[in-house]
C-alpha cells in the first residue's frame, strides 16, 4: 500500500514549506539544529526561526497556534 502527500503543509526546524525540507532533508550537513544555551547547558536544539504571523483572536495567540496557522497557508 502506497500513501502519498500531494499538498504538505508543513513548518519545523529544518523548513518553513516542502521546497525547503526536501533541500534539508538530502543536504550533506545537518540543518535547523543548533546549539542553545538552556539552564547552564548546551543543548542541540530544533526552533523555527521564520517569522510566524499571530491568529487574530487575542485568546489564541499561541506560538503552537502561530505554527499551526503557518502551516495551513
């Protein structure tokens, strides 16, 4: 059985759309990850870093919502 993704939306670490994650995922070097300093550690961590537009509704401004609403455009 075959499944296919023909309209991915997606948002993460290593792209903000398919274009960019493809160009990630069969990059030579590892993207989207870098060091972070976190309660006095280094820690390798994944973090979106485009520009993510906020819902307008004042009680569903979430970073998780601002995810959920880049990915769906």
């Amino acid at each position: 059985m075959n499944f296919y993704l023909n309209a991915l939306g997606v948002v993460c670490a290593a792209g903000h759309d398919a274009d960019t994650l493809a160009q990630a995922l069969w990059a030579r070097a590892p993207s989207g990850v870098e060091p972070e300093a976190w309660r006095g550690r280094n820690l390798h961590l994944g973090r979106v870093r485009q520009p993510l537009p906020l819902p307008d509704a004042t009680a569903q401004r979430s970073r998780n919502n601002a995810l959920l609403l880049t990915a769906l455009q």
